[in-house]
C-alpha cells in the first residue's frame, strides 16, 4: 500500500527553513527546519542548489504525517546539481521534536547519500567514516 492511497486531510508546503508552519504540526516544522537549516552545512560533494527546496507535510486521518523534500525555483548557483525529489513517511503528529527530527534527518541523509550526486551529510571532512 502506497502513502497516496491514505485520504490525506490536509498538506502544506514551506520553504527549506519555514519562519511559520501555517498551520502544520509545529513539531514537524521545526524538525524540517532543523534538518533544512543542518543542510546548509557540513556538507560534502557536488554542489546541489538546496536553498531553493521545498517541504511538503501531508497530514493524514490517523495523525500520520508524510514529508516531501523538492527542488523549489531555480537559484543562481552555477553547475548546481539539481536536487531530486523524495517522500518518506514514519513521522506522527504525537512525536516529540526530537524523535521527528532524527526520523527526518535519517531519510534526507539516505536520499542525499544513496543517489546521485551522493552527497555526504553530516560530515566533518571529506569522507564519512574514518579508519582506524
């Protein structure tokens, strides 16, 4: 079973650092806050034009809650990689800030890493783990 197969009650869209929710489940907007704010650094790879970007929450009828990251308009940041779209659920309007947090920030950093152009993040240098 597909998300969009869930009556969605309502969604909203908000830039990649929202100064309000516009009604979203505030916790959910400062975990995307957080997370948009984290991606501006420590970051490592091409360039991707991220600032841009845009949340969409969807607020389903149980109080889950399913969140979208997207490329928004394009900035002048020249050869940016384009940001691809992505979607992932686990999220619940019940959820303390920090647990909705981390359950965003573990499914941007799977996306980023896992496909093109495979940015690494968070990172402290050039690579994600070091040998010992």
């Amino acid at each position: 079973m597909n998300w969009q197969d869930f009556d969605c009650v309502e969604e909203w869209e908000l830039p990649l650092v929202p100064s309000s929710g516009e009604g979203a489940p505030t916790h959910i907007v400062d975990a995307c806050g957080a997370v948009g704010r984290d991606l501006h650094h420590r970051r490592y790879g091409p360039d991707v034009d991220i600032a841009a970007a845009v949340w969409t929450i969807s607020l389903h009828e149980e109080g889950n809650c399913h969140v979208g990251l997207r490329p928004g308009a394009r900035h002048s940041v020249p050869n940016a990689y384009p940001l691809h779209s992505f979607s992932f659920g686990g999220t619940h309007i019940d959820q303390a800030l920090e647990t909705a947090t981390v359950t965003i920030a573990d499914a941007v950093q799977g996306e980023l890493a896992g496909y093109p152009p495979h940015i690494q993040w968070p990172i402290e240098e050039k690579r994600l783990l070091l040998p010992t």
